[in-house]
C-alpha cells in the first residue's frame, strides 16, 4: 500500500528497458538477424547509460 505513490528511479526505469530490449533481442536471434542486430546495439545504449549512473 505504501508503494503505491513511490516514483520508479531513472536507474530503475533503465533497468527495465534494458530488460525489455534484451528479451526482444532474443525473441528476433532465432527470425530476424538485422533487427536482432538493432535491438542489441539500442541495449548496450542503455547498458553503458545504467554502468554512467552508478559510477
């Protein structure tokens, strides 16, 4: 209950694009390898703005 009106980190919120994108990235490896490619590369965007915040 006491969670309710908590607003997500902008950490938090990279965590779960990440997340997200990597589940894309290997949903498409096995169909489409240009697009696997893409949302790879768009994932490791995140990663290094995720590794800039914690340091």
């Amino acid at each position: 209950m006491f969670g309710l009106f908590k607003k997500t980190s902008e950490l938090e919120k990279l965590q779960k694009q990440y997340e997200k994108l990597m589940a894309d990235w290997h949903k498409l490896s096995t169909t489409n390898r240009a697009e696997s490619d893409k949302k790879y590369a768009e994932a490791q965007k995140v990663l290094e703005r995720i590794e800039a915040i914690q340091n």
